[in-house]
C-alpha cells in the first residue's frame, strides 16, 4: 500500500548506480519467480516467451500450456522455418495478435537463411532481424548472454518514471528518449540478466500500477516520487469502436464454408463468409457474441438456412476444420454451431 505521505528520496539512483543495481539484484535472486524461460539460456527459447508475453498475460501463456506446446511442436529455428504458415497459425491459436507468430516465423527462416540457424549475438544483427525492436534484442542479450544491455518495457517505463518522478507522458518521444537513457545508465556490466529480469518483475510484482506496494520495495530509498499512483502519465487513449459483424454459417453435408482472411491483423487465418445484408433480412440468426479486440468492441453475429446461392469460399471438410488456423471468436461460434448441428442431427 501507498503510505498516505510516502516518503521522498534524497537519492537519485543514476548517482548510486552500484548501491541500486545491489538491491535490486539482492531482491531479484531471494525473490524472483521462476518460469520456463529463466531456466535456460536457449535464445530461441527466450524469444518464443518474448513474442508470447507481448500482448499477453504470463498465466496464459503457462497455465494453458501454449509457450510448452510451442516448444514441443518447434523446438528450435530449424523446426519453426520450415513449418507451414497454417501449423503456425494453428499453434498461435487462442493467443491473439497473429502478426506476433507471422514475423516469428519469418524471422527463424532469417536466422536459418543467413546465420546457420543460431541467434545472433550482436545488438546490431538481432535488430536486422524481421519484427524485433530495442526491447526485445534487448531480453534476448541480456537474459540469454548476460549481456550489459538495457531494456524498457511498460513494467520499467512504470519504475522509472516513479524512480524519478518524470512528470511528463512516458508515450511521446522525449519521454521514450529519456526511460532509455536512465536504462541505458543503470544497466551493471555484469549480471545484467539478473538485473533486468528484477526491474521487470519489480514492475509486476510490487510497483503495480493501482496500488503499488512502497513499504515491500527494495529500491524504496531511491524512489523520489510522493504520489506514485499518479504516475506514469500517459497520451489519452483512443476511444472505443463499436462494430458489428455478420457471416454466415453454410453446412452441406459434412463440408462448411469457410474463407480465408487477406487483412493485416489476420491474414491466413480461416473464418465464416460474410453475409450480405439482404441474407440478414431472410436467414436465422443462429449464434451471437462479444469479443474485444484492442479499442474495437466488436458483435458478432452468425446466420444459417436456405438461400445460399452465390456465396464465395471454399468448401471445407470437417474433418479438417480443426486444423485449420481461426480466430478464438470464430473457433467459438464454429465449434459451437457444429455441436448444435450434431445434436439436431442425432435428435432428429
Ligand atoms: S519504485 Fe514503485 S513500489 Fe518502489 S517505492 Fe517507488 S513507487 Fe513505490
């Protein structure tokens, strides 16, 4: 909890680089977690759990077996370039923000074209490769190598602009400038594995975003902020878009129709045709949900029955429906309507 006045630090930890990287470090290894990937030094491995933990929650990604399955089914950058796009897909399925697995798999085909399937061990090469940024070159040298190099993800960008008091919004570019700069400055050159993965899980853990927990802090004597629930400010965000989208659920046999997506967010994966609105006026509507998806609310809305004609797709097995690479909603209202449909069939 937040003292009602917290105190204020004299120190400033740029001033004290030792002092701070000491505590933090002496904290992270009596009380850092464990997970799969700080037991190994396995570059592929550490990535894989970068690109995962991107856009999604540590529990999902290991309570529901995703990040070990993934393993498993591509144990290396071998394995992961020669895979086709749809098995990809398929292994993402559930975890949203696909581009996250395209630019991962072109990126192991990079890896295995121009350097022999190893990770490259310099910041200059990894941040050639396809779909990795200054954070994640970053985790891969630090947690892989025990490499001095900084890192700042929303949980640092957090610590640091209490550790500072930075006034102003972490999101525009001076502010970006500036967390890397203090990064920068107080990344040890040794153990910088340690120290990184402590400055990430002091962001999970303890300096939490509603309620930081101030009197559990190991770097509390360097902390210069009075108010830290206020921090960090950020640039307003976008309002949300409520959209509504109708498609069709079209059995013939044992074959439905499915398409196959050409946008940017889900391109390669399969979903139901759209339904015109003049099939909305005259076809039941058989299933309805709620998903988000960034600042979108999006309804989704599934019609059948006669008067078919002239939809566009491809007529797919259902023995291979299960195979192929869906968004979670659309895994959801097929998976469902095909059960409706088998227990219509055994019913009637
Ligand atoms: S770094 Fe965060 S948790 Fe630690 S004292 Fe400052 S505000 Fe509190």
């Amino acid at each position: 909890m937040v003292p009602d006045s917290k105190p204020v630090a004299q120190t400033h930890a740029c001033d004290e680089p030792s002092a701070f990287q000491d505590a933090l470090v002496g904290w992270f290894r009596r009380e850092g977690q464990s997970y799969p990937w700080r037991e190994t030094t396995d570059p592929y491995a550490i990535l894989v759990s970068e690109f995962m933990l991107q856009q999604t929650q540590i529990a999902t990604v290991l309570n529901r077996g995703y990040y070990q399955r993934w393993l498993n089914q591509f144990p290396d950058f071998a394995a992961l370039a020669e895979a086709t796009e749809d098995d990809v897909l398929r292994a993402w399925e559930g975890l949203g923000y696909y581009r996250r697995a395209r630019n991962l798999h072109r990126l192991a085909q990079v890896v295995v074209a121009d350097h022999g399937g190893s990770m490259p061990e310099t910041l200059e090469d990894i941040l050639a490769l396809p779909g990795i940024g200054r954070y994640t070159a970053g985790a891969v040298l630090s947690f892989a190598h025990d490499q001095s190099v900084p890192l700042v993800d929303g949980n640092v960008l957090r610590v640091f602009a209490r550790l500072f008091d930075y006034p102003h919004e972490v999101d525009q570019t001076e502010g970006q400038k500036q967390m890397w700069s203090w990064a920068e400055t107080l990344v040890p050159p040794a153990h910088a594995r340690h120290y990184n993965a402590g400055l990430m899980e002091l962001g999970q853990r303890i300096c939490l975003q509603k309620q930081p927990l101030c009197q559990e802090c190991p770097v509390s004597r360097f902390c210069r902020t009075r108010r830290p629930e206020e921090l960090p400010r950020k640039t307003k965000r976008r309002s949300t878009v409520f959209l509504d989208e109708h498609v069709l659920f079209l059995l013939e046999g044992d074959r439905l129709l499915l398409v196959q997506e050409n946008g940017r967010r889900r391109q390669g994966l399969w979903k139901l045709p759209e339904c015109s609105q003049d099939g909305r006026e005259k076809l039941a509507l058989l299933y309805k949900a709620k998903y988000s998806i960034t600042h979108h609310r999006v309804t989704l809305h599934v019609y059948g029955g006669p008067g078919r004609s002239g939809v566009e797709g491809s007529w797919v097995s259902l023995a291979e429906v299960p195979a192929l690479a869906m968004a979670s909603p659309y895994r959801k209202a097929v998976d469902q309507l095909l059960s409706d449909a088998g227990d219509f069939q055994l019913n009637s």
